[in-house]
C-alpha cells in the first residue's frame, strides 16, 4: 500500500505531528486513542495512521 501514497501529500501532516512533540499522554479532549508502536522504517504512511491510535 505504501506506492499508493505520494511522500509530497505526506509530507505536510508529517511534519505537523513531529511538531506536535510527544504522543503521550493523551487524555481530556483529545480525539485519538494513545500512539501505536511501528518500526524505525515504517512506510510514511503507516507512521502518521499510528500517531493517531490507528493501527497501520
């Protein structure tokens, strides 16, 4: 599936949650559920799914 996803529509959301800081915690009004663990070489793709609580 990583083919599918151009890095340049990545890049952007990317680049918000690495401003973002740290996952944790979570808590109050925060919509998503907590970070799942990927790999260091995860697909951009999978990485960005996974700082929203969503497994890749």
């Amino acid at each position: 599936m990583e083919g599918r996803w151009d890095p340049e529509v990545l890049a952007g959301p990317l680049a918000a949650m690495r401003r973002a800081g740290a996952g944790e915690p979570r808590g109050g009004r925060v919509p998503f559920a907590a970070v799942v663990e990927v790999d260091a070489d995860a697909a951009d793709i999978d990485r960005l799914v996974s700082w929203y609580g969503r497994k890749p």
